[in-house]
C-alpha cells in the first residue's frame, strides 16, 4: 500500500505544485487584461469559451478514460483510434461553424459568431493531444504533465496578455483559449512522442469506444452543469451582467475545479491499481480527502474575507468598478469546498468501472 500512497503522493506534489504556478500565472494576467477590455467583450468572450468547454467534453469520446483502466494496449488500437478521434473532432468542428449564426442570433450578439471559429478550430487541436496525455497518465509520469500543464498555461496566459494590450479586445480571450489547445499538443507530443501510423480497425477499437461513450455522458453532464450558469446569466441578463459572473466564479470556484481535475489525474490510476483490495481502496480514497480539504479549504476561507477589496480593486477599460461582484463571490467561494469534495465522490463510479476490462465495463451496473 505504501507504493500506492507514494504514486498518489507524487501525483499532488507534481500536478498540485503545477497548477498552483498555472492557476496564479493565469490569476495574474487576466487580471490585467481585464483592463483593458470592457465588461461587454469579457463577456462575449466568456460565453463563447463557455460554450467550448462543453463541446471539449466530447474530446476523445471519454476514449482517455479507457486508455489509462484497459490491462493492454496494442498499436493497432492506438493508431485507430487516433484517427477516429481526429476525424470525430473535425466533423464537432463543421457542426460548431454551423451552429455559429444561430447562436449568435440567440444571444443577440452578433460578433459571437466570428469568434466559434476559434473553437471550431481547437477541437482537431485537442483531440489530437489527448492518446500522448493519456499514456503519460497511464504510465504515471506526473512530472512530463505538470510541464505540459505549466507551460501550456503560461504561453497562453502571455498570448491572451498580449493580445489586450494590443487592443485585440474580445479576441485575446478567444485566441488565447485556442492557443491553449495548440500549446499542449505541442507540449504533449514533446514530452511522450506518438507518430500514428494509418491503421484503422474499428473492431479493434469497439470495446474502448463502448467504455468512452458511458464517460463522454458523465463529463459532458458534470461540464453543462459546471457551465450552464454562464449561458443562463448572458442569456438573461446580457453580456456585462456575465463579465462580473465570471470574475465571481473564476475568482471562486477555478481552485475547487483545479483540485477536482487534480483528483482525477492522480488518484484514477491509482485507484484501477488498488481496487481488487478495498482496504487500500479506502485508505486511498482518505487520504485523498485530507489532501483535498486541506487545499480548498482554507483558499475559500481567504476568498470570503477578501472579496470586498479584491472586487473593488478590478476596473475594465472604461474605468467601471467589479464591485458588484463581491456578494457572488463569497457565496461561490463557500459552494467551492463541496464541489471540489464532490469531484472525488465521482471517481468512485470510474473506479467501479476500472475493476473490469473496458469491453464488459458497461455491465457493472
């Protein structure tokens, strides 16, 4: 159990440290790009990444979740599903410029349209990244995805930075978050290779396609929840009402859901590895709890007594106070702790899961 508990160990100190330098590099620039945008192009903005997040969802077809649980994997299965992946991203990309228009006209903000393009864009980007991610976390190489994490985060924090100084407006959020995709491939195919040869065997791939499509329903039900609030809030009370949402929950709930994306990275393989014993199983899972508690818990507590101050201090390109923002934030930053809890809850179905082949997977229930 000790090996155990040293893999999970390594997994926080690596991926925790990562995103801590990610989350604060990212914390800082946007904090400064808020200057020089208004309240209406953040939150133009927002919705369009909003609606990416829940199309990424989709990315891999939740094949990365079988990837890491299958006992073996052969080249042939790797290989075929690369290009599936990349040829399921561009058919969700041709959907996204087809959707554009009408959700442009939905919102009643006509340059939203132009900006999908980006997201269309970043759907072969990511898919394209996400075998060599999944075999880094299959292998358990923490420290190759903490690099690809950090460096990532920092060039897109730069590109979103430069590009506001510039005077791109809305467009250095939207780039960025492209730019993002773009850098961890890069970062990926750097740090675990993957030349895909052009095999393709759908039978070969047919029992990680059937484990996937049950973890695509759960991560795209767990993403609309996670950012349905963003679309209601542009929805009803327009795009400068959802610029002040976003500082809010950003501000509030981006550690509960770096520590949630953390758990699932760290704690999942280990998870697959210890569950024909459920005493390390539980000996995992709590220790795994603490570790998570201590984390969240007292960056809540620092959000709820400084949100006056830290709201008050953001000003956008017109002078205008996020102020208002102070009330949400310290009610976010309380749900925070729950959520982020909430986050190992789920891994407990994926461990069910992982004690059987990925080919009889769905019958466990």
């Amino acid at each position: 159990m000790d090996s155990h508990q040293q893999h999970l160990r390594r997994g926080f100190n690596w991926l925790g440290g990562a995103m801590i330098i990610a989350k604060l590099t990212d914390f800082g620039t946007i904090l400064v790009v808020l200057r020089f945008l208004t309240k209406e192009q953040v939150g133009a903005a927002s919705l369009v990444v909003a609606f990416g997040t829940v199309i990424e969802a989709l990315d891999g077809l939740g094949t990365s979740t079988a990837l890491v649980q299958a006992p073996s994997l052969s080249r042939l299965q790797l290989n075929s599903l690369f290009w599936f992946i990349i040829g399921a991203a561009c058919v969700v990309a041709g959907l996204i410029l087809l959707a554009a228009p009408w959700i442009a006209s939905l919102y009643g903000i006509a340059a939203v349209a132009a900006y999908f393009l980006a997201v269309a864009i970043k759907q072969p980007l990511v898919a394209a990244a996400v075998i060599p991610l999944a075999i880094m976390n299959r292998e358990l190489q923490y420290e190759r995805i903490a690099i690809v994490n950090v460096g990532a985060t920092f060039a897109a924090a730069l590109t979103r930075l430069g590009l506001a100084i510039v005077g791109a407006g809305a467009w250095a959020i939207v780039i960025a978050y492209v730019a993002s995709g773009l850098f961890t491939l890069v970062g990926a195919v750097l740090m675990r290779p993957f030349r895909p040869r052009l095999q393709i065997s759908m039978a070969a791939i047919s029992p990680l396609l059937r484990f996937g499509w049950r973890a695509t329903l759960s991560a795209l039900c767990e993403t609309m929840i996670n950012n349905v609030h963003y679309l209601l809030v542009g929805w009803f009370y327009g795009a400068a009402a959802l610029a002040e949402f976003r500082v809010a929950f950003d501000l509030a709930m981006e550690p509960a859901n770096a520590a949630g994306t953390l758990i699932n990275r760290t704690a999942l393989p280990v998870f697959a590895k210890v569950s024909a014993v459920r005493e390390h199983l539980a000996q995992s899972l709590t220790w795994s709890l603490r570790k998570l508690l201590a984390v969240v818990s007292p960056f809540a507590a620092a959000i709820v007594l400084a949100a006056d101050p830290i709201t008050a201090l953001i000003r956008d390109e017109q002078h205008r106070s996020y102020a208002s923002a102070s009330l949400p934030l310290k009610l976010l930053a309380a749900a925070a702790v729950l959520l982020a809890v909430s986050a190992l809850a789920n891994l407990i179905p994926a461990w069910r899961a992982s004690r059987v082949d990925p080919s009889v997977a769905l019958r466990i229930e």
